[in-house]
C-alpha cells in the first residue's frame, strides 16, 4: 500500500521508497518509526487512530447537488481542477500528522 513506507529517516518523516541515502556517506543514517505514534513492532506503527481522525473529517470531494438519473460522468472545468492541484496527492503515510 503507498505511504506504508513512512518512516523517519535521519530526524525527518519521509516516505522510505523516495528518499535517497547517499552510497558514500560516510556518517550512519538513522532510521526510526514516525514519531508520537506507538510503535507495533519494529519500524511498525498503529495507525488506527489516524485512520479514525480520517474518517471523521471525511477529507474527500462531495456533491453539492444529487447525481441525476442517467448521469454517468461529472464534467471538471481546467478552473475547477486547478483548485484541487496539491490537495489529492496524499497517500495516507501519516508524515504530516506524527511530525
């Protein structure tokens, strides 16, 4: 699953996949569970309260009006989806919320 990949690496939450460590480094890098969440094991962390705080403030794009019979598709201006650009990219790795 994107984003289970979450971890701090060298005192900052970054997603593992993404993040480079360079081949010569000469000083060690530190990697850790994110922080302010209880670990499960290892680099494993309990997310439930997380995935609870997600579900209560729904944080996904809702119709202000009832999808009429027959309608199959929603048309987006280049307007209207400008105004979602860097809002629908997360992928739920809880960097934001544990740092």
């Amino acid at each position: 699953i994107c984003g289970s990949c979450a971890m701090n690496i060298d005192g900052r939450h970054n997603l593992a996949c993404t993040t480079a460590i360079p081949k010569n480094n000469l000083e060690k890098s530190f990697v850790a569970p994110l922080t302010f969440m209880n670990v499960l094991k290892d680099l494993v962390v309990d997310m439930s309260n997380f995935y609870n705080q997600y579900k209560v403030i729904q944080p996904f794009l809702k119709r202000k009006t009832p999808k009429k019979p027959g309608d199959k598709e929603y048309y987006q201006s280049a307007e209207d989806r400008a105004k979602i650009d860097g809002l629908y990219e997360c992928v739920l790795c809880a960097s934001c919320s544990s740092s």
